[in-house]
C-alpha cells in the first residue's frame, strides 16, 4: 500500500490510519491495526548569493570590448534535496569558470541537503553593433521541480560609450532674405560618464546634398522667376574605397561642385548692387575651409567645366496696390559652390565633459536665390557619429497693403469707430512690422480722440501669410477728420496709411422758435454764418459733405436757412464742449486710467439751446393743444424719449414716449397738452421745462410757457331807471360793456325766469291743457343785442329798451 500526501502551503500534517476487516461469517468488523501517520511539508529554500548581479563597462577610445563574469552561488538549506533548471537569455550566460568561453542560457542542478554550487554568469556587451549607450536588464530565473514556487536573480548590464544628446536633430533656417546670413542654435550635452571629443563635418552625397538656382526670364517687361534645379556634378580629388566610418582628425579635401545650366544667360555685374558679407557670405571669397567635408565614394567624376552664368532681372514694378519687393542685386555668374560656402558649424570641434553642454552655432549664408540641404555630421571619436540635416533658401522680401486710404464715412464722433488692413506676405521671407505710433497701447474703450490705435501694433508674418490689422480710431469732435499713422515692414520704406471720414452726432430738429441770444451767442453765430456763406458758395445748401455715401434726400424734409443756421450752431456748440471735456480728460488721464468713458458720460450731459413752446393765455377750464414735428436731421438714425417726470402737477402732459431709430430726413409728430383745470392750477404764468432725451447725443429741451386767466366785463352802468314810460311807448338806454383781460370774453342777458304755477291736481285734464297753451305775457324789458363777444381789450355797447303793454 502507498500513502501520498500534498499540501499548498508548508506546514504539519497528523493522521490516524484504521484498518478492519471482516472475517468469516462475522456480521461485524473487526479492527485489525491502527497507524499514526505524521508528516511534515517544506518550502525548497535555495541561497542565492548574491540577490542581483551588475554589470558596469565604459568604453574608452582606443579600448576594446570584453566578456564581463561574476561568480553566483547556490546553497539548499531546506531540508530536502532541491531538483532544479537555470534559465537566462541573452547576452547573459551560464559557464563552469571564469573565462569560459562554454557558455550556456539553460542549465539543471540538483543539489542535496547542505550543499552548494558556484556557477559563473556572463555578460557581453557586444551584443550590438553600434556604439550606443545601452543598458540590459534580465533576470535569472530558478524553477523547481514538482514545486511551483520560482527564484529569480536580476541581471542588470550597462556598457557606456562617448554619447551626445542633442537638442533637435533638423535644423530649417526657412527662407532668408538674398545676401544675408541666418544663425540657429542647437545644444549638444554630455549624457555620457565619459569625456567626448567630437569633430563636425558635412556629408557629400548627391541625395542628401542638392544646391538649386533659380532661373529668371523677362517676358513682356516683366520679371517672372522660375525655380530650376542646377545640375549638380561633383569632381572628387581621386577614388577611394567606400567608407564612412572616418576618423574626426582626418580632413578630405572637398569636390569642387560645378553647377550646369540649361540655357547659359550672360550678364555684367552691377556694383552698386553688391553687398559685403562675411566668411562664408555669399559676396566673399571662400576662406579656407573650415568644415571637413566627408566624400562619398563611388561618386562619378568628371572633368571641372566652367560654372554657370545667370542673369537675374529686376525685380518686377511696384504694383498699384502697394506691393513691395526689395531690391536686390543681378544674378552673376554664379561660381562653383561647395557646401562650406552654404552652411558653416562653430565650434567644429572640441571636448566636452561628462554632463557638461555647449552651444553649437550653425550659419546659412544665404547666396541670391540659393536653396540648399545638407547634412552636417559630428563625429564622437570612440562614440557614433550624429547626423544633423540642414536646409535654407534665400530669396526676395515682398508684400502688399490691401489699401492705404481707409475711409471710415460717417461716425459717432464719442464712438470708437473700427477698420480692418489685411498686410499680405507675397514674399518667402518672413517679414517684420510694427505700426510707429506716438501714444502707448491703450485698450479701445480708453482710446484718445484723434490718436489711431492699431492691433496688433507688432508682429511676425510668415511667407505667404496675411495678418489683419484692426484700426480703431476715436474722431473726438463732430467734424470731418483727417488722421495718418505709419507702417514699417521689415527694412522697406515707411508706408503711410491715412484716416477719413465725418464725425457726427444723434441730432433732433423741432419746429418750434428758439431763442439765441446775440450777446452769448454772438461768436457761434458769426461762425454759423460764414460756413453757410461757404457752403452756398459751393452751391451745397442742401447737404453738408458727405463721406459716407449717404446721400440726402429732400422729399420729405427741406431745411430752411434758419433751420441750417440752428443745426450749425448746434455742431459748433457740441464740438466746443467736446474739445473743452476732452482737455479736461487729458490731464485726468495722466493721474488715473479710463478717462475715456468718462470723457463720454459727461458728453452725454450737453444740453443745447432751449426751444420755446407759447400757449400764450389759457382760460382756466380751457384745454390747449399744440402739435409738435420732431425731424431728424442727422444722417444717422436717432432715437429719442420726452422726460415727463419734469411736467408733473404742471397742467402741461405730452404722448411722447420713446421713438426707436427714426430714419434720416423723417418726422415724428406729438402733441402737448395744457389743462389748468386738471392739475388745479392758480392763476397766472406757468413756463415748466420739457426734456428731451437723445440716445448717444445732447439732451433738447423746449420751454413750455402758458398763462392761466378767468374772463370777466366792465359795465357802464349798474343800475338802469327808466321813470315813468306812458302805455304804448318804449324808452331805449345804452349800456357799455368792457372787457380789460387778454381773452376775449362771451356774454350773453338771461331773464330770471317766474316761478309756474301748479296747477291743482284734481283739475280736468283739458283745463291743464288750455292753460298750457295760453301764450305768455310779453317781457317788459328786452336788452339788444342779447349776447356777444368782447375782444381783447375792447367794449361792446348794448341797447336796452322798456316798453308797456295795456292791460
């Protein structure tokens, strides 16, 4: 009989084994032996000493790369023999000794009780080719027999070389302008425990390497340039074996590189037009050189040819829309070109220590309408060697200006009016502008009147790019304005761009007189006058210049010369209180900012000459109406709202409310009321101020006069007696009615009438009847005539006679 037992975990296990039986013909079972099983399970213990293995080489120039070993140690201290397999990968290894080159990545063991092994591991940090810092990381892994439990050992290898890190690897210098230079750094860094000494060098390689021209052809008077790729033929000094692994201190004399035109252009050099540039520039003569040039082998040679001539015209004429080219000189015969003479690298060698960082300064000499690419090459002696691609062209600085005269028409002269300049790169070269204003960059809404603001005020345009400017620009008085501010692009000449238009205001025009008078006026008036001389001159009676394009029309509304003379007395009054609040708001401004909203706010307080609105006199009970026409008289719509809070308990009420954008030249008619009556007015002179409020302008406000009066007549006599009158005859009296008030006064003489007698009620029907019917007695007294009218301060004379009737 065989007894297995397992456990998942380690520990103590106690059993009790019972064996019976049944024997014979018993019905029962019999024991037949008892057994105590004990056992005990154990976790595999394996030592490994040690826990982690590294590996650490540095490779020096001149030294050459070896297997590294450490010795690893296996020790069971379980109490139980260990049954187990080693695995690794590469390029670590398994090996009896030190220096075994018999290296194995699997291995079994078996180890009894208290024993131990010692295995080598190695390490070859040749596992690649390159020479790149590189670090392996693995681990030794131990894997147990019938057990699941896993051991393991970090292995961790590190082979370090002279390494740069740099801080981009393509340089584009982009498009600079013809016979200038354009410098771009990069940083180069240490990342390496060990010293490196680099040297620079550029690459010649017909895929990696080009030089281009352009070609340029007049057609019609007119330059067209067209971009042609120059044949490119390269003559090495003499043929070698392929390699590129050369040492950084070996120099190769660089191919002269011959550029090959299909159609030769010839041309004389123009020495007005020639710039001076530096080593390497493209008007100097090449310096010695430099820059190694590393040649590629197997390049196919040839025999040196003559190099190209190109003619580059003229650039073509300023167009009327302000396009800019700059100037710039004839293509010459262009020479043999070698990359030295395009692109240059300082430092071109040198150390540096570990951690350590340096600046690397690259220069484009850019030759009239070259593009160039090239790779630039350091090589790290004992290190690899980086490559850094390089790339520019030159060429001519254009733009254009879609206008130089904005014309902003008609604009609220408080308001900030806006305009839009679009500035257009045509050229490949970016371009620089700043717009040359005097004042310092103010938000739009605390903008000084008569000074133009531009945003932005600098900038940076890419090739082929635009850039809209916004202009904002504040007139400041109701007049026609004129303002210019300068623009600078890049190093071309300053372009003036120049403001006009109109200043305005919301305005309002009553048909009611107004009051100016001469003594306070006296100056505004002569002013007024003369500019009307000066517009009936000009034959522009009607209309005042227009620069907006709204023309004025006259069917609805044809000024008069008074209402002329008020609207131009209006605008002088209005521009003189603004030029005297914008004094004001200056000297604010140098204190404390945004005094340009205030200087609007108090604008809006301006209260202009009042208009006169006369009921005269007005009998008390009486209701007096007057229709009033407000017209607009601006060219901009206005809106406008009576203040009636002023014309409470006043006796005077009006139905204007509030009229929202009233055309130009259109009417608004509103009736005022006057009801003394109503508002239980006392006798005498009431003369109430009516506001009129003007959304965006001056406030119109119209005096209300009316005098409340009662009629009332003077009588010659008071008593009249006529004696004694014989029967039959009739005796006549005059009577003087005067009326000393301002109004006129009605009358009219009413009897006071006999009291009726009542008639008893029981009396019949038809007696009622035939009283009713008996005609009345005559009056005694007659007054001719019995009613009239007495005019202002007149009399009427009245006739009254008696007559007697028999009885």
């Amino acid at each position: 009989m065989v007894l297995e037992g397992s456990s998942g975990t380690p520990r103590v296990v106690q059993e009790r084994l019972v064996c019976q039986a049944i024997v014979g013909q018993q019905s029962g079972k019999d024991r037949i032996m008892t057994v105590d099983v004990r056992c005990q399970f154990v976790s595999p213990v394996l030592d490994l000493s040690p826990k982690e293995l590294s590996f650490y080489v540095e490779k020096a120039p001149g030294s050459s790369l070896v297997p590294l070993f450490q010795p690893l140690v296996l020790r069971n201290v379980s109490s139980l023999p260990l049954s187990m397999d080693l695995g690794l990968v590469q390029p670590f290894g398994l090996c009896e000794r030190q220096g075994d080159d018999a290296i194995v990545t699997s291995k079994s063991l078996v180890l009894p009780v208290g024993a131990k092994a010692e295995l080598w591991v190695r390490f070859d940090p040749r596992f690649r080719r390159d020479s790149v810092t590189r670090v392996a990381e693995e681990v030794l892994e131990v894997r147990y027999r019938d057990h699941p439990q896993r051991d393991a050992v970090g292995l961790r290898g590190e082979v370090h070389f002279p390494n740069l890190r740099f801080s981009s690897e393509r340089l584009d210098f982009g498009c600079v302008l013809n016979h200038t230079e354009s410098q771009r750094q990069l940083t180069m860094t240490n990342c390496s425990p060990l010293p490196v000494t680099y040297r620079w060098a550029f690459l010649v390689d017909q895929d990696r390497y080009t030089i281009r021209f352009p070609r340029e052809t007049a057609q019609e008077g007119r330059g067209q340039r067209t971009e042609g790729k120059a044949n490119v033929r390269w003559d090495p000094p003499e043929k070698k074996e392929a390699d590129f692994n050369l040492d950084s201190s070996r120099e190769v004399e660089a191919p002269t590189l011959h550029l090959e035109d299909e159609m030769e252009e010839g041309g004389e050099k123009n020495p007005e037009n020639e710039i001076g540039g530096g080593r390497g520039s493209p008007m100097d003569t090449p310096p010695p050189r430099s820059s190694p040039v590393l040649t590629k082998e197997g390049m196919s040679g040839g025999d040196p040819q003559d190099p190209a001539h190109r003619t580059s015209p003229g650039p073509p004429p300023q167009s009327a829309e302000g396009n800019r080219e700059a100037q710039s000189p004839s293509a010459e015969d262009q020479p043999g070109v070698g990359v030295e003479q395009v692109f240059d690298i300082l430092p071109i060698h040198g150390v540096l220590l570990p951690g350590e960082s340096q600046q690397v300064s690259f220069t484009f000499y850019g030759h009239a309408h070259i593009s160039g690419q090239a790779l630039a090459l350091c090589q790290v002696e004992g290190g690899p060697t980086y490559e850094i691609a390089l790339q520019g062209e030159s060429s001519l600085a254009s733009y254009s200006l879609d206008t130089t005269e904005i014309d902003l028409g008609l604009q609220l002269f408080d308001r900030v009016a806006e305009a839009e300049v679009t500035l257009r790169n045509t050229g490949k070269v970016g371009l620089e502008f700043s717009a040359l204003l005097g004042e310092p960059d103010l938000p739009p809404e605390d903008l000084l009147p008569g000074v133009p603001l531009v945003v932005p005020r600098t900038g940076h345009i890419q090739a082929n790019a635009e850039q809209k400017l916004t202009v904002y620009y504040l007139p400041g008085v109701p007049e026609v304005f004129h303002a210019t501010f300068d623009l600078q692009v890049s190093f071309f000449e300053v372009e003036t761009v120049a403001l006009r238009g109109e200043g305005i205001f919301p305005r309002v025009c009553l048909d009611l007189p107004r009051d100016l008078e001469e003594e306070r006026y006296s100056s505004v008036l002569k002013e007024a006058r003369e500019a009307l001389e000066r517009e009936r001159q000009r034959e522009e009676m009607l209309s005042r210049p227009q620069t907006g394009g709204v023309t004025l029309s006259v069917d609805d509304y044809v000024p008069t010369y008074d209402a002329l003379l008020q609207m131009e007395v209006e605008r002088l009054l209005v521009k003189e209180n603004a030029v005297l609040l914008l004094e004001e708001a200056e000297e604010e401004s140098r204190d404390t900012p945004g005094s340009g909203s205030r200087w609007r706010k108090r604008l809006s307080r301006f209260v202009l000459p009042e208009y006169a609105l006369d009921f005269g006199c007005v009998i008390h009970g009486d209701v007096a109406t007057h229709i009033v026409k407000a017209t607009n008289t601006g060219p901009a719509s206005v809106s406008f709202r009576a203040d009636r809070r002023l014309l409470a308990s006043s006796g005077f009420s009006t139905e204007l409310d509030r009229v929202k954008n009233l055309p130009y030249c259109e009417t608004e008619t509103f009736e005022v009321k006057f009801d003394p009556r109503g508002a239980n007015l006392d006798l005498g002179r009431w003369t109430p101020i009516m506001p009129i409020q003007v959304v965006g302008g001056p406030w119109v406000q119209v005096r209300l006069r009316a005098v409340v009066t009662a009629p009332s007549l003077t009588v010659s006599r008071e008593t009249l007696h006529f004696g004694t009158i014989q029967c039959g005859q009739c005796q006549v009296i005059t009577v003087q009615l005067s009326n000393r008030e301002p109004v006129p006064c009605e009358w009219s003489v009413a009897e006071e009438e006999a009291p009726k007698k009542k008639m008893d009620r029981h009396v019949p029907l038809h007696l009622r009847r035939k009283a009713r019917q008996e005609p009345r007695p005559p009056a005694a007294f007659e007054m001719l005539p019995s009613a009239g009218c007495c005019c202002l301060a007149t009399g009427s004379t009245c006739r009254s006679n008696s007559a007697l009737r028999k009885g």
